[in-house]
C-alpha cells in the first residue's frame, strides 16, 4: 500500500514539473514584453530548481523502490528546500508595481541609469537603439516599475520592446526542451516504479504499467542477481528484463531458477540454462544458432561480444543474443567465435577495442562509434 502511494506522491509531483514547462512555454511567448509576466519571473527559481530536484529524485528511485518511506522522505525534504529557496527570491523581488515617467541617461548591459538613479531591467526585451535615441533627445518614458527595488518591468511604448523571431523560436524550443526533459524523468522514475516481478509457481509474472506478462520458467536462460550494481536482471531467447534489485525477491528468484533446472555459477548470483540449442556451428562467415528455428548470425554484423562465461552479442541493429549452453561457453570455443569476428572486422577496416579482466573471467569486444 506504501509503494502505491509513493507513487501517486511521485506522479503528482513529476506531472506538476511537465504541465509548469509547457505554461511557461506558452507565458514566456505571450507575456514577456509586458507587466504581467512579473509574478511568473519571481517564480521563475522554483522551475530552475526543480531541474536539479528532479534529476536527483530520478538517480535515487532504483534505491526508493527498496525504501519507500524513507524515499517519500527524502523527496518531501527536496520540494521543502526548493520551496524555501525559491521564496527568498520572491521575497528579495517582490514590491509594488507602479507607471511612472523616468528619464534615461545611460544603458549599461540589463542596467538602465536615469536621473532617478539605476534600475535593471530583468527580463523586457529592450530595443537597445531605441533606448540610446531616448537618451541622447532626453526623452522622459513611460514604464511600469518597482521602484523600491530598483526594477523596471516594462515600457508603455511597444516601440522600446525588441523581440526577433530567432529569438522567440529559440526561446520556444528551450521551453519545450525543458518541458521533454522533464517529461524523459518522469517516463523513467515511473518505468521503475510501476515494473515489478514475482514468483508464481512456474512462471515470472511481470507487472508494468497496470498491465502483466507471465514468463514460464521453463523459457528463461539467463538470471543474474547483482547487489553491487543493485539490478536483477532476467532473459530468455526474445526479451530482456531489469528490475531494482531486491534481496527477498532476488532469494525467491534464485529458488524458482534453481527449481527450472538453471545452474548457478559465481556463487549463486548466476543461474544459466546449461542446454539451450540442438547445435551452435562456426561457419566461414556466420555463427548458426539451432534450435526450434535457425538463426544466422553474419560476423560482420557483429557490434559487441562478450564473455563472462556466458556469450553476449550485440548486432549494429542493437539486437542480442545471448548463449549459456555449457558446450559453447568455454574459453577456447569464445577465442574461436571471437577471432572469427575480429577478422570480419579486420577485413572492413573497423577499428575495435578489446578489454580482459583475467581476475572477473570477462573478455569484451566493441567496434568503436
């Protein structure tokens, strides 16, 4: 019921973030050459902070999946402290709005001097030519101001405003940048958050969104239970799939594993199925893997390859396989598939990086970008 909760708690403040970048996408667009857009420039710290806030609530959210009043904690002290940074801004700024008549003699940069003293102007766009014209005839301009606190907000005369249309559409695409970038954390915090797994019987049940996938054991090759990197991470022949890692459940997965029949290797914190294909051949030019169908492997579409024992290839069009059969995840049996491939890229002209970690027993092999 906790985690349920927290997760409301995470989408309402996630969503907030997303529907407060396209306002002021829209607000920056209509009102920035006017006196209306003062309340949403003093708000302005609270949208600033809150970038930072939300990438850190999105790096922490594997670690408040495990913890999750203590997360719900955590991210209330967050929205606390960018509340209470963003009012002292607002409390720095905020005066009375008055029209008054001033007279410039001098522009310097976002400062504007009259003979009533300096004032900034901190966000109009000013009309810098228009601005020097009035100082040099001696103009009075009307403008809205907060003269207490040195602000002018606005000109009367739209002929001082200065707002190109590269600008503008610059301005509108950082909004909307700000807006995807929000939209991107709450995609992963909520990807996480939703997406469980557990153990029913003989199959994984895997729960995403509202929706849910049953995986018989009797398809998974591969399961790896990774405290270090905190991630459990489950595959069979079509599909991949990662979860925070959680010891309860990570003990109720190795049980099931150990009961499909996987076979643990580094300490139990591996489980493999040990028979996978009818037949794994080494041709001239591909690897065949064969079992209910065939697939063909070309070499030179090889894009990483990876031992540690078991196999991981990843194709140039991002698809992988991996391979736990115990007859074909030797040392020897990798050197061969591995020189077969380094040939192929040899013979392309493809440049590749080879790292070998003797003591983790891992050999990996990439094309460089």
């Amino acid at each position: 019921m906790l985690h349920r909760w927290v997760g409301y708690w995470l989408m309402f403040c996630f969503g907030i973030l997303i529907v407060l970048a396209l306002i002021y996408v829209f607000v920056y667009q209509r009102l920035l050459d006017s006196p209306d857009y003062y309340p949403f420039w003093l708000a302005e710290p609270y949208f600033y902070l809150g970038l930072p806030a939300a990438a850190l609530i999105t790096w922490k959210v594997h670690w408040g999946k495990n913890h999750p009043l203590q997360y719900f904690v955590v991210t209330l002290v967050i929205l606390i402290g960018v509340v209470y940074l963003g009012s002292g801004h607002v409390k720095e700024h905020r005066g009375e709005r008055v029209t008054d008549a001033i007279q410039p003699v001098g522009v310097v940069d976002r400062q504007l001097i009259t003979r009533e003293g300096m004032f900034e102007v901190p966000y109009y766009p000013m009309n810098r030519e228009r601005l020097t014209q009035a100082v040099r005839n001696g103009e009075e301009v009307e403008v809205t101001l907060v003269r207490e606190k040195g602000l002018i907000l606005s000109f009367e005369d739209e002929g001082f405003a200065a707002y190109p249309l590269l600008k503008r559409l610059m301005d509108f695409a950082l909004g909307v940048f700000a807006a995807g970038v929000f939209a991107v954390f709450f995609y992963v915090v909520m990807s996480v958050w939703w997406r469980e797994f557990r153990v029913k019987g003989t199959s994984l049940r895997i729960s995403h969104w509202g929706r849910r996938k049953e995986i018989p054991f009797s398809e998974v090759i591969h399961v790896r239970l990774d405290s270090f990197h905190e991630e459990i991470r489950v595959e069979t022949e079509e599909m991949v799939s990662n979860f925070p890692y959680n010891p309860t459940r990570a003990a109720e997965l190795a049980e099931a594993a150990k009961r499909a029949g996987l076979t643990p290797i580094r300490n139990g914190r591996r489980w493999v199925r040990h028979v996978q294909y009818r037949e794994v051949r080494l041709e001239e030019d591909r690897l065949i893997l064969e079992g209910d169908g065939q697939e063909k492997i070309p070499y030179d579409c090889v894009a990483a390859l990876g031992w540690d024992p078991v196999i991981q290839i990843t194709m140039m069009d991002e698809t992988n396989y991996t391979i736990t059969d115990v007859r074909y995840t030797d040392r020897a049996w990798f050197e061969e598939l591995a020189a077969k491939v380094r040939h192929a890229w040899e013979k392309n002209g493809q440049l590749y990086s080879m790292d070998v970690d003797p003591r983790e027993r891992r050999v990996a092999l990439s094309l460089y970008d």
